[in-house]
C-alpha cells in the first residue's frame, strides 16, 4: 500500500502532520539575534508543513557569517524564540531549530572586536562569501577572512556551545534541534581531509575527522536526549570550497552506523546539484539507508513526484523544501493540489525588509482578485 505524503504519521520519535518539512534558510531579518513578530509570522505563514526547521541559528558570538541571523545564547534570544515556536505549534506543527557554526566561512567584520573566524585549520575560503562590511563599512557580500585553527581546548568548548544552545531551545519551547553539519560549515570542515590538515585528535584518520560532529551530537544529546537531536549532512557536496576526497563514502558509512546506534531523531542530508554544486551519486541513497536505521529527510531539488517515488520506496521518510517555500507559504496545499508555484526573488532572500519575507500571497488570494 502506497503511502500517503500528506498524511498524519509516526516517523521515529515525530508525530507530523504529513511528511513535508520546510528546510533551513537563511533570511537574516534579526536585529541583535532576537526573534520577533515577524518571525513568527513568517514561520506560521508556512505552518502547513508537518515540521519546519528554522534557518541556521547562532550558537555564539563567533559562530556567525551573515549579519541579522538569529541566536540561542542569550536571555532575549530565548524569549524571542518563544513567538515563533507558538505560532508554529498553535497551526498544528512541530518546529527544530538548526544549530549554526559557520567556522571559516566568517568575516572579521562580523567577528567580536574584529578577531580572525576560526576553523579546523587555517586554510582560507578564498573563493567564498560571507555578509558583512566592506572595507568602507557597507553591507554585502564580503571575501572570506583567513582563519584561524582552533586548539583542542576551543574545539570542546564550541561543542559546549552547541550543547548550551540545545537547552536553550528547549527552554524556548522547541520540539528538537539540527546540528549544522553541511554546506562546508565547521563541522563538514572538520570532516574534509583536504581542509582538516590536523595531526591532534581531530585530525587524520576518519575516525579523528568525526570526532568533532560526534563530540557535538554526544553533547546535546546529553543535555536534551536524543529524540530532540538531529543533524544535517551533505555528502558528496562542495559549497563553501570543500573539495572531493578518496574517503567520502567511508567516512559516511561510519558516520551512518554511529549515529544510528545513537538513536537521534533524524539525519538531514542535503543533495547539492540543486545549489549548483555536486549531486549526490547514483545508489548513494540506497546505501546510506542500509548503513542508517533511523528517519531520514531528503533536501534538494524535491518536487511531489520525487517525493512520493523516494518515500514509497522506503529510501526516505520526510521530504524538505527549501527555497519553494520562500515564495508560497502555503506550498504543502499547493503541492496536494498540483496547483503551480511562485517563483522566488532571489534578490529579497537576506535583509530587514518585509518586503519578499511575509507579503507572499496564497495561490487562493491570488485567484481571488
């Protein structure tokens, strides 16, 4: 018997209203990291889904590489977080927050005091962008600053980071947390043999290069329990100038079999052709069910025909929609009803406008003029 895409169900420790997640997305509306109204307004426009996660969030002060994005490390933080999350729960859906630490894709200008970003090593992403300022003090898209490695020290204290910013999602009322593990942020730098040059314990063999994502995931579940804890992978992916290596599949087959003896509640991936970089390769999801035992989400170029085959064949259990989303808020009727989709402007995805945020109509307001 097929299964039913908008459907309630049971998938690992979510009940979901139907098996449509809206995937993180950076839209950098947040003065001083605090949630506001309009956040809340954003993330309950888009409610329909059975489970939204929330654009990357900052663990610290020195985890971020766009300005305006949100943050769970302090008191406002919190409080403000609280809007978004009983909007969402009040429409019915279960809402995580992706847990961020951007490590070298940073800019001194978005870094306390102007300090150097930090990573797995000291190796630049000169090719890359982060949002900040300029040298003449204007916003935009500035070249990533050469980092700096952090110590064995600093490497466990961002785990702390990220365990600290766990409880404080719980405290502000969410259903679980992602960690970022994806897009070439820290905890995919520390993954890449070709970024990660260590020769401490965070470095050289496959084991030591998981060190790190697994330290992190040991640590929130520690602190909030593993059906609250999931993270976000891009095998095969590229962004942010994270080469290919010999030891991609082996180093995900590990990663698949470890967490799944850790029972989390989910593993993102993410396919990266549909951000024009490298998609994942044929039979990958075939095996990477195999090596993981619980829910997976699949990113990337989905649409409903996608959705339905991959779910009805058992590779995965949650279809995510990133950009679509974007520009119709109500994507989850639209896609039941194979009713056409608003394109997205691309231009208005960052910034403090409402403009391209909340003002995207319905595909029933826009018949009804």
């Amino acid at each position: 018997m097929s299964i039913d895409i908008f459907k309630p169900a049971q998938i690992g420790s979510l009940y979901l209203k139907n098996r449509i997640a809206m995937a993180p997305m950076t839209r950098a509306r947040n003065v001083n990291g605090i949630p506001n109204d309009n956040n809340a307004l954003y993330y309950s426009q888009r409610a329909d889904a059975g489970l939204i996660i929330t654009e990357g969030t900052a663990i610290s002060e020195t985890s971020k590489g766009v300005l305006y994005i949100p943050g769970l490390y302090t008191r406002e933080q919190i409080e403000g977080w609280k809007l978004v999350i009983d909007a969402v729960h009040q429409k019915g859906s279960k809402i995580f927050t992706q847990l961020w630490h951007v490590g070298r894709v940073s800019h001194t200008s978005i870094q306390p005091g102007g300090v150097a970003p930090v990573g797995a090593s000291d190796i630049q992403a000169e090719n890359s962008t982060a949002w900040g300022y300029d040298e003449n003090g204007k916003e935009g898209f500035v070249t990533c600053s050469k980092p700096r490695a952090l110590s064995a020290e600093e490497v466990r204290n961002v785990t702390n980071d990220f365990a600290e910013a766990a409880k404080n999602a719980v405290k502000a009322g969410f259903d679980g947390i992602e960690l970022h593990g994806a897009n070439g942020y820290l905890i995919e730098q520390f993954l890449n043999p070709l970024i990660n040059n260590r020769t401490d314990e965070y470095g050289g063999s496959i084991e030591n290069r998981s060190r790190f994502l697994l330290e992190a995931i040991d640590a929130c579940i520690d602190a909030i329990g593993a059906e609250k804890v999931a993270i976000r992978l891009t095998p095969y992916g590229g962004l942010h100038e994270l080469p290919h290596y010999e030891e991609i599949e082996a180093t995900y087959e590990y990663l698949a079999k470890e967490l799944s003896q850790r029972k989390i509640a989910y593993i993102h991936i993410m396919d990266q052709q549909s951000r024009g970089s490298f998609a994942l390769p044929e039979g990958f999801l075939n095996r990477f069910r195999n090596w993981y035992d619980g829910t997976i989400i699949l990113a990337g170029g989905m649409n409903r025909e996608k959705s339905e085959r991959l779910i009805n064949e058992g590779l995965i259990d949650i279809a995510a929609f990133g950009e679509s989303f974007i520009s119709n808020p109500d994507l989850v009727e639209r896609l039941q009803n194979n009713w056409p989709l608003t394109p997205p402007k691309r231009e208005l995805h960052y910034g403090l406008t409402l403009d391209g945020y909340t003002n995207w109509e319905t595909y029933t307001e826009k018949a009804n003029y």
